[in-house]
C-alpha cells in the first residue's frame, strides 16, 4: 500500500477546505485508487469541514497537525489526542521539523505524543529528518535511526505507527529536492530496522510530479508526504494518479 497525503501547514479558510474536500470526495467517488491509501492533513480549524465535505464513506484519512500528550487540562493553546479524534482525525502528525524547529518539541515531547496517539488508537505519523549540516557530515542514517528510536521508546508495538523521513535540506520553497541516491541509504536503514515492525515509511521534502516517480522508486520507499505540491487539489489529484501508476507496473 502507498500512502499519499498533505498537511496544508497553515494555510486555507475554511471556503478552501471546502472546495478541496467536495472535488477529492467527487475524484474519489468509487473509492482511492488501487494500492493508495489517501490523506489529508488540514489545519485544526477546518477538520469537521472536510470529514464533512468527504462524507462518511471515505477512503481519505484525515489527521491533525500535532496534538499534545495529555487528554485535557490547562495547557492554552493545545489541542488533545481525544479532541482531535472526535473531530474525525485518524492520523496525528508528530515531530515535524518545523516543530521540532520553532516550537521546541524535543525527542522527549514527541515520544509523549507518539504514545498518547497510540493509546487513544490512533496512528502517529512522526516525522523524522536531518539537517543540511548532518547530511553533509554524512551522518544522516545515524541520526534517523536515533530519532526513530527515541520517539518509540517504550512503544510495545510500533505496528500502527507510520514513519515519514523529511531531510530538513529539503523541505520547503528555500529546500533542495533530493535526488534518489541522498535519501537510499536513509531508507535502507530503516527498512531494515523498522519496515516490518510499522505500517509504512513515507518520504517528504519538495516532492512534485517530477520527481514523484523516481522517489516511489527508492527501495524502503512506502508513499509520499507532500506539502506545497499538494496544496490544490488538481496538485493532489496528480499525485495520486502517480501513486497508482507505480502500484500497477509493481503489480
Ligand atoms: P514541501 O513540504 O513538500 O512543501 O517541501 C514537505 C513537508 O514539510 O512535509
């Protein structure tokens, strides 16, 4: 199965959310395409709008962009794994690097997070990826691997847990996209430490139609995150169409 989703970061009203959520629900009204696990990660505030606008047969899972670890309590500004779920969330993105980045999420507070998310039955999708100064060093797999494994400590079973690998280098308008042999090693190692413990192992980092292909083609390789080439649905709608190319020449 290729996993295929955005998280449209802080971006779209609620009038957005609409208009994208009614035309995928219509591109996809005899189901996702073969092998395709859809997803759709909005901003917080228009996540009713578009579990609405998809009805309630849909094959799009829906996430939120972060959740904190406890179910409630005074934590302003927060939002809770239980909250998020009754607003039709399955998915909770953990550790992007711009939280890790900007608001101080630390391997500590993602495996909280991971943990709640499994404990509350739904699926954490962390985030992992090195910066352009690792990458160099030529220290990336190390440092994956170290990512990985301190967001699932204590994580008895990792089997609900799907892991995107988004190298900071190349996330982003100022990102550079990475060619198939910079990210090879990354998921070879963690194919073979975790590709048979977890559901799927995305990719994330400026992936556009161009490069789709040759990235799904990168053994290890489970599906695409996508940010800015996702953000309209004619840009989603392509991905997928690619998504179920790859799946029909694999089958
Ligand atoms: P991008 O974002 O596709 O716009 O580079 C990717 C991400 O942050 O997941």
């Amino acid at each position: 199965m290729l996993w295929v989703g955005t998280s449209w970061k802080m971006n779209g009203t609620l009038g957005f959310a609409r208009d994208y959520a009614t035309r995928l629900a219509k591109a996809l009204a005899d189901g996702a395409p073969s092998g395709v696990q859809p997803f759709i990660i909005p901003p917080a505030t228009a996540l009713t709008v578009v579990r609405d606008c998809l009805g309630p047969d849909s094959p799009v899972l829906l996430g939120v962009q972060n959740a904190h670890w406890e179910d409630a309590g005074a934590w302003t500004g927060e939002i809770s794994v239980p909250q998020a779920a009754e607003a039709g969330a399955a998915l909770v993105e953990i550790g992007h690097s711009e939280r890790r980045e900007f608001f101080g999420e630390t391997d500590a507070t993602v495996n909280l997070k991971v943990r709640s998310t499994l404990r509350h039955g739904l699926r954490p999708i962390l985030c992992v990826g090195e910066s352009a100064a690792v990458f160099e060093a030529g220290d990336s797999v190390e440092h994956v691997l170290g990512q990985v494994a301190a967001a699932l400590a204590d994580v008895a079973d990792p089997s609900r847990v799907v892991i995107a690998y988004e190298p900071i280098w190349a996330i982003g308008e100022h990102g550079r996209e990475a060619r198939p042999a910079d990210i090879a090693p990354v998921f070879a190692a963690l194919a073979d430490e975790w590709g048979d413990r977890v559901t799927a192992i995305l990719y994330g980092g400026s992936v556009n139609p161009g490069n789709a292909v040759d990235t799904l083609r990168v053994p290890g390789v489970d599906g695409l995150f996508v940010g800015r080439a996702a953000w309209t649905i004619d840009g989603y709608l392509g991905l997928l169409d690619i998504a179920a190319g790859a799946v029909a020449q694999v089958a």
